[in-house]
C-alpha cells in the first residue's frame, strides 16, 4: 500500500504517483489514464485504452437502444 498526498494543481487538486506505480502502469508523462469506482467501494487507476473506451460507448448506446427489453428480461 502506498499513502499519497492531495497537492494543489492551478485551481485543481491531484496526487503525484511514485515512480514504481507508473512503471506498473505502464505510463508516463502526459499519458492519460482511467479512473474507475470499483464494486468494493474503492476506485481504481488503469491506463487509457482507446479499443475499450469505445467498447464502452458502443454497450451504452445499446443499453440505452434496448432499455425495456433490458428491464423486462431483468424480471
């Protein structure tokens, strides 16, 4: 486990990741990355993926297309 601390950022608020969380991560400089509630409670950081970004946005437009068969199936 690694503590992290909020710093100020121009008139946002972030953390500064140690240099062994980014190898892990795969990232770097000006790389962006994801940040996800996890079923937990917690979040979760994961690298940017452009493939599953859009994967995303395809399942929420069918969600969205096929509500109340998703509703009544649900039953």
């Amino acid at each position: 486990m690694v503590e992290l601390k909020i710093i100020k950022v121009g008139n946002s608020m972030g953390v500064r990741l140690p240099r062994e969380a980014l190898s892990r991560l795969h990232v770097e400089d000006g790389d962006r990355v994801i940040l996800t509630e996890s079923p937990e409670g917690g979040y979760r950081l994961t690298p940017y993926d452009p493939e599953f970004e859009q994967q995303m946005i395809d399942a929420e437009e069918g969600m969205r297309r096929y509500r109340n068969t998703l509703k009544a199936l649900a039953k």
